[in-house]
C-alpha cells in the first residue's frame, strides 16, 4: 500500500513506508536522527549498494563511486556507471540499489524504523526520478523491482558493506577498485 503523502518538487512521491511525522518535518537528515558516524555509513551504504548492483547486474562499466566530505550538501555520494542497456531491469535494480541497500543495512543494524525508512525513501529521490525516466516505467513498477534488488544485496550483502567501509575511509573508489574488493568483474565501457 502506497500513501501518497509526500511531494518532492511538487509532485506527489509514494513511499512504501507510512509517514508518521507532519510533512514540514521531512528533512531526510533530521528524519534518520542517526548520529554523525551512523549517518555517514548510511550514505556509504547507499552508494555502495548502487555500485555493487552495476557490478553483479553485469549490466554497466562502473567508472567511481565516491562520498563527499561534507555529508549536509544535497548530494552527498555519487556513482558514475554507463550501462549498456539503460532499460534493462538491471539498470532498473541498479537505480532502487541505493535506498535498498540502507533499508536491510538499518535492519541488520538494529536501526531501522519507520521514520528512517521513509528518509531512506527520500533521499533516493534522485534515483526513482531517473528510473521513472525509463519508458513506462512507473513508481508502482518501481516498487515491484525492490523485491529483486533485496534478492541481489542479500546474496552480496558481504560486498556492499565492505565497499561502503573502504569509501568511509577514501572517500573515492574506482570501479576497478570496486572490482578488487569484492572480486565480481568490471565490464568494459560500452
Ligand atoms: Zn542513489
């Protein structure tokens, strides 16, 4: 069930979680209320998620994953992958990666709630906006992708939090860096 609360930049955005908190509320930093170490590894996570999902969909050449030094700028990470095919659902599954991989990552943690899954949700908005760019894609197909990105994190679950500790620390990876450390291949640019 989708609750059709939430807008960003106008436009109604349905999260799979059910706000609680008025919309004024809706900082997504503010709304995770993670302390300064929990939060940077939530964005870590993120951008890893992303990054092994290019990886194991097989489906694009990962150029760098990075996270900012500066977490309280709008974009806070970045992934620079170029598909092959930018309709695929692997690409698809790359996009709903990063939101994905904080919400098992706040379960295995112990932190989830819903509140921190609704912040998961929107600081993915980048993402669901370039996957619903994808012709006839819609947030109700996009929610239906979910269950098989689980499916990817869950069996590289290992990967995605080493990744996400080797950028806390560099802040910068290649994607043939990536690559070494999770030993899944880095295709060649398309
Ligand atoms: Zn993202």
């Amino acid at each position: 069930m989708e609750h059709n609360v939430i807008t960003i930049n106008g436009q109604p955005y349905p999260t799979r979680n059910y706000p609680l908190l008025p919309i004024a509320a809706y900082g997504s930093r503010d709304l995770y209320n993670l302390n300064d170490t929990q939060y940077r590894t939530s964005v870590a996570i993120h951008e890893a998620g992303h990054a092994i999902a290019h990886l194991a969909g097989g489906n694009a050449h990962l150029v760098h994953v990075s996270l900012a030094d500066d977490l309280d700028v709008e974009v806070n990470g970045a992934v620079e992958a170029w598909s092959y095919d930018r309709h695929a659902p692997a690409a698809v599954i790359a996009d709903c990666a990063g939101e994905r991989a904080v919400d098992m990552w706040l379960h295995i943690a112990g932190l989830w709630t819903d509140e921190r899954a609704i912040a998961a949700e929107i600081a993915a908005h980048f993402d669901r906006a370039l996957a619903l760019a994808v012709p006839g894609m819609t947030h109700a197909l996009l929610r239906g992708m979910h269950d098989p990105t689980d499916d990817l994190l869950a069996a590289h679950w290992p990967s995605v939090e080493a990744v996400a500790e080797a950028l806390i620390t560099a802040r910068h990876l290649t994607g043939d860096q990536v690559a070494h450390i999770t030993g899944l291949p880095n295709r060649e640019q398309p």
